[in-house]
C-alpha cells in the first residue's frame, strides 16, 4: 500500500488531494425551470468548477440519441393488421336517415298546409244567425246587483288539508265569478282577499281546447261551448271551479228572492255545516304485564309525561301505622309446605297486603319476605275494573289469592279483633261469626293434654305460661297498649320482627323491666337468630 507523502494517510479515494490550495467543493445545478415546466439539465462542470472529462454533447445530439434508443433496443415496431374488408352493400345494408356519416337531423315534422286546399275544403256559404242578446241592456238592468253564494271546500283527502269557507259572487251584469276567502282570527293564514279574481267561468270547452294554455292566454267564445250561469249555482249542490269541489251551503236573502222570481225556486233550504263533536272514542288499556301496579302502568297510556296517581291523603293520615296481621298458611299439594306458616299484614292506610314467613331451625327453608308492599287484585277482576282485596276480606278460614299462591287464614291477632268489633258493618256475618268461634275457643279452658301431645309442641306451652306469668306479675301496673304501634313504625314490612338494637331501644322509650329474670326469659323465647325478635309475642305480655 502507499501511503500519501502529505498527511501520512493511505492512498485511497478521498484520502489523497490534487491542489492542496483549494476550498470549493460545491456542485453544478441540474435542476431548472423552462417555460414553468421542471427540467434537468446537464452538469458541465465538476465539484468545485473543475473541467469534466468527458465528451460533451450538444442538446441535438441528445435528442437525437434520446429518439433512437426504442429502436435500438426493440427494433423497427410492427404494423398492425388490417382490418377486414366490408363490402359496401353489407355496411350500408337498412340504413336510411344520414347518422352513419355523422349528421344529425331534426325530428320529423308536419307537412306545411295549402291554403288554397284548405278554402277547397269549407262549404262554399256560410249563414250567421244574429242573436238576440243585448248586452248594453244587461249591463243596464242588472248593474250593481250581485248573487252571494256561501260555499266550503272539503280537502281533508289528502294530507294536511281540511275543510275551508268561500263566499262565492255571481254578478249578473256580465256572468262573471268571483271566489272570495273567509279568514277566521288566529287561523295562521296570509290574509289575501280573493281565491280567483272576478273573471267568466267555462262550464264545457271545445274538445280541441281541452289542451289550451289558459295560464297565459284568455279563453274566448270559440274554445268554450258553455259558460257557468246564475242556474249553476244551487244551494245543496256541488260546483266544480278550476279543479276544485265546492260545496254550497247557503245564501244572502236577495239571491233566495232572485231564484224565485227567475226560476220559480222557493225552497232553498240553509245546510248546517257546523262542525260536530266526533264522538268520544273508548280509550282502551293494554292487558297488564304483571310488574307494579295497574294505576301505574295505566299512567303511561294517559299522558306522555306520566303522573302518579292521586292518593287519599286523609285516608292515609287517619290510618297511618295501623295494620292488620294474621296468620296463615299455604295450601299447597306438596307435603313440604303443610308446615309452613305466614305473616299477612294489611296496611290499611294504602290498603296493602306484604308476606313475611317466619324462619324455622332445620326446616330446609329459608324465611324472611315472602312478598314486599303490593296492592292485590281480587280473582276474576278486569284490567280497566281492578278489585282490590279490603278488610272484609280478611277473617279466620277465608282463602286469599296471591298471585297464583292460595292462603288460607287461621288466626289474627288483638288489635284485628278490635278493629272488627270497631268496624262490625264493614264485614259480613260468616266474618263475625269466626271471630266469635275464635274468642270462644280462646276462653274455653284448655283440655288436659297427655305426655305424648305435651312433648310435641313444649315450647309454646312455656311461652303461654310465661306470658301469662307476667300478666300476673304486671296486672298492677298501667296497660301499655300502644307498645305495638311503636314497634309497628320500625317495621316497615310487617313482618312481626325487628332488630335487637331497636327493640332495646323502644323498651328503653317505655321503661320497661328489661333486666327482670322472667323478661329476660320471654325476650330470649321471642329471639329468632342473632339479630331478630319477635315483638308480637313479646307484646302480649304487656296487654290486658
């Protein structure tokens, strides 16, 4: 390898410099512009400004070079064939007008027409015939005096239109029309005066005119065969004018007097047109889907913004936190639901029923709610008609249907007893007499039961006598009747059972003996797991 003298470098492309003295190194343009076109020209000098060694061309040797090269590389080009040859009388065979040389003509046209021909044609006399109408005379006797007809046009047919007056005015001094329109206030309507400005009315044209442009051009006598006369216009009569049925309903007293004395009609009777009340149509509700109430779900047919519907607030206030609960059972086909047993509570403040099933230990069920606060519709009762259960409809052996679900009633408790002997009308006699059976029941000394039907049911042999035992011992103390009332307010299902911090703290409200052994005893009977109580049979101890 050799090494360059100067630096020391190897000599190798772009290690080794010529002229040591130079400092331009740019290159030439070959970018430019000619008449706003971009073209690329030639470099004729190097980096720098250096001469190029290599043959320069003229811009002819270029063009021409550039025009050779096809040829050089891919030879002289081919000619294409022939095409086949056509004889005349088979390209030009059933051609006729001069579109195939590329000349358009005009459509054809009718043939122009011979006067002379035309005169041959007509009869060679033609008489006239003078009327006898004189319109000076008209115009004389019958000036200033004008038929008022009163007419509708019915355009409910179609879409958007209805049923609009006109006053329509013949006037007999030159049988021209006039169709007047009737604006009423606040009728959202432009106020023009005139329908059809006043003008003679064709009744029958000439079958030849049938296509004559009437928008530009006034109809004379020779395209019309009949024009309207004062004798068109009938009251109770439809009139076509101008593509439009007009019905006429009435008229002013002078033309009912011109008609008799013109044609000897009298009897032009006036057609009420007023508009009549369409009858008021049955609103029908969809059959009910089960979810919520029937009032509810009507609300939404009645109104796009639905309302909740009215309550009897009085109602309401006299019977708040009053409630009726008995006790049932589920009349079932399987055997394991004999033993079950439910709480009815009936709210009689909005006259709704809930269910509560009280848990038992080992029974394979889990208790709690059976049903939340609904209204229950009576079997038998229609969707626009719902009857509700009521009061009267609870007693000791009546069957209530719940939604498919049959209880039958077996007990009820005090404040029920009260409230029916309160209420006697409300309920009927198979009603009062259960109750009565059941108060007979409950004085009538409990029989002797013996060891086996003792050991059957001891635990609700202990709570009788120990509620009865504390009946004893507080027979001297005032009744605290309204101790049911407070726990009814914290239980808002009626289930019969509230939380022990909430029963703590009502019997705190009451100062009741909560530390005493034996209420300790019945609060303990009255638990049901951990965190409920029942505070029914707890209550009964302190009601005489």
């Amino acid at each position: 390898m050799v090494s360059n003298p100067v630096h020391g470098l190897p000599f190798l492309p772009g290690t080794s410099f010529k002229d040591l003295t130079k400092t331009a190194f740019h290159r030439s343009q070959t970018l430019g512009y000619r008449n706003g076109y971009a073209v690329v020209r030639r470099p004729t000098v190097g980096i720098g400004g250096d001469r190029l060694k290599v043959n320069q061309l003229s811009q002819a040797d270029l063009d021409e070079l550039a025009s050779k090269i096809p040829i050089l590389t891919y030879g002289q080009a081919r000619q294409a064939p022939p095409a086949a040859f056509v004889p005349a009388h088979v390209a030009f065979d059933k051609k006729v007008f001069l579109e195939s040389q590329g000349i358009e003509l005009n459509p054809p046209e009718k043939m122009a027409l011979d006067p002379y021909t035309e005169l041959r044609k007509q009869p060679l006399r033609k008489y006239v015939t003078p009327t006898d109408f004189d319109q000076l005379k008209q115009f004389l006797t019958f000036d200033k005096q004008v038929l008022r007809f009163y007419a509708i046009w019915d355009d409910t047919d179609s879409m958007f239109g209805e049923c609009r007056t006109y006053i329509i005015h013949y006037y007999l001094m030159d049988d021209t029309v006039e169709i007047r329109e009737v604006h009423e206030r606040n009728d959202g309507r432009d106020p023009f005066p005139l329908l059809m400005n006043r003008q003679r009315m064709p009744k029958v044209l000439v079958e030849n005119a049938k296509n004559f442009p009437r928008c530009v051009l006034e109809i004379s006598d020779k395209e019309v065969l009949e024009w309207y006369t004062a004798k068109d216009f009938i009251v109770g009569k439809p009139l076509t004018i101008l593509g439009r049925t007009f019905f006429i309903y009435d008229c002013d007293p002078f033309t009912r007097q011109y008609y008799q004395e013109k044609f000897g009609i009298s009897d032009l009777p006036r057609i009420d047109m007023s508009k009549k009340e369409p009858p008021p149509m049955k609103q029908e509700l969809p059959p009910y889907n089960g979810f919520g109430l029937i009032e509810d779900s009507a609300q939404n047919c009645f109104a796009l913004i639905p309302k909740a519907p009215q309550k009897d607030v009085i109602k309401m206030l006299m019977n708040e936190n009053k409630v009726l609960r008995y006790l049932a059972t589920l009349e079932s086909p399987f055997p394991e639901d004999k033993g079950r047993r439910f709480v009815l509570s009936y709210f009689l403040a909005t006259d709704m029923i809930s269910i509560f099933e009280p848990p038992v230990r080992n029974s394979g069920i889990i208790g709690g709610k059976y049903l939340g606060r609904t209204k229950v519709v009576k079997p038998g009762s229609s969707v626009e008609n719902p009857v509700y259960y009521g009061p009267s409809d609870f007693f000791i052996g009546a069957v209530i249907e719940v939604f498919g679900h049959r209880f039958v009633i077996l007990d009820t408790d005090d404040y029920v007893l009260k409230y029916m002997e309160s209420n006697a009308a409300q309920y009927s006699p198979e009603a009062l007499l259960s109750i009565q059976n059941h108060i007979r029941k409950q004085e009538a000394p409990a029989p002797e039961l013996d060891g086996q039907q003792a050991e059957e049911d001891p635990g609700v042999q202990d709570l009788e006598a120990l509620i009865d035992t504390i009946q004893k011992q507080l027979k001297d103390r005032p009744c605290r009747d309204n101790i049911r009332e407070a726990f009814q307010i914290y239980d808002k299902e009626a289930s019969g059972y509230v939380d022990r911090e909430t029963f703590f703290k009502i019997c705190g409200s009451y100062q009741l003996p909560v530390d005493d052994s034996l209420i300790k005893e019945l609060i303990r009977m009255c638990s049901h797991g951990e965190d409920k109580i029942d505070y029914y049979n707890f209550v009964r101890a302190f009601s005489n």
